[in-house]
C-alpha cells in the first residue's frame, strides 16, 4: 500500500513539472510582427518604408524626388531586383525592438547593413535616423 501511494505522489509530481507552463514564456512579437503592413516616413514626406512579416517583399521603400519616385521591394533569401540584378538578404537580429539586415548584391563583397530600432510605438530609428508612422498605404508609381 506504501508503494502504491508513493507511485502516485511522484507520478503528480512528475505531471505537474513537466507540463507546459505559459507564464514563464514571453509573448513578445518580434519586430516584423508588430509592424507587420505598417509604414514610416521621414524627411518631409521623400522617404518611406513598409515592413510585412514574410519572406517576399518583406520591406519596401519607396524614395522620391523632383524626377518621381524609385522604389524597392527586398525579398529574404536570393533574388532579383527590378533592375534584373540578383541579390540576398540575411535577417540578423529581429527582435521585439531591433531588426538588423544585410543586402548583399551579386556583385557587392560586404553588402550593406541596415540598423532598425523601435524607438515606440510610432517611430523608429533607421541607421540613426527618425521615422514616425504613417496612414499612407504603400503606393508606388
């Protein structure tokens, strides 16, 4: 009878240390998922950037000036631009408050880093940089 009461305690022990317990766990969002089809703009409307949490066309940029508007669209992974010329992002960090890539073009040796961070809820820092929210959606000619 001993051992059969023994049995269950560690049997309820054993169950109740190895069950999944949520509380410990963050809920954080990274930052690709909290400014998921979100945009910025900066320098008096020339600039703008779209964020979306996939793999295709995960950024967009869109720059304007007296000639028009240029804009990009990165994909992760290898691609190829607009321009026909191939590339490949490299997601470094993307955390609750940083997102950190490479663009490395087929031509490039280092390629180039782009330093992202949240600065709130409605700006973020782009390689020192402020860009406040926008209500634009993305729209590019």
């Amino acid at each position: 009878m001993k051992n059969l009461f023994l049995t269950f305690v560690f049997s309820i022990l054993i169950i109740s240390c190895s069950s999944d317990d949520d509380s410990n766990q963050t809920n954080e969002q990274t930052f690709l998922e909290a400014f998921n089809g979100k945009g910025f703009e900066c320098c008096d409307g020339d600039e703008y950037v779209y964020f979306y949490n996939t793999t295709t066309n995960f950024v967009k940029i869109i720059e304007y000036d007296d000639s028009g508007s240029i804009c990009y669209n990165y994909s992760i992974g290898d691609a190829i631009d607009e321009e026909g010329d191939s590339y490949k992002v490299t997601i470094n960090v993307n955390t609750s408050t940083k997102l950190n890539f490479t663009i490395k073009y087929a031509n490039d040796s280092t390629g180039s880093t782009y330093d992202i961070v949240k600065l709130n809820d409605s700006s973020i820092s782009i390689d020192g940089t402020t860009f406040m929210l926008t209500s634009d959606p993305y729209s590019c000619n």
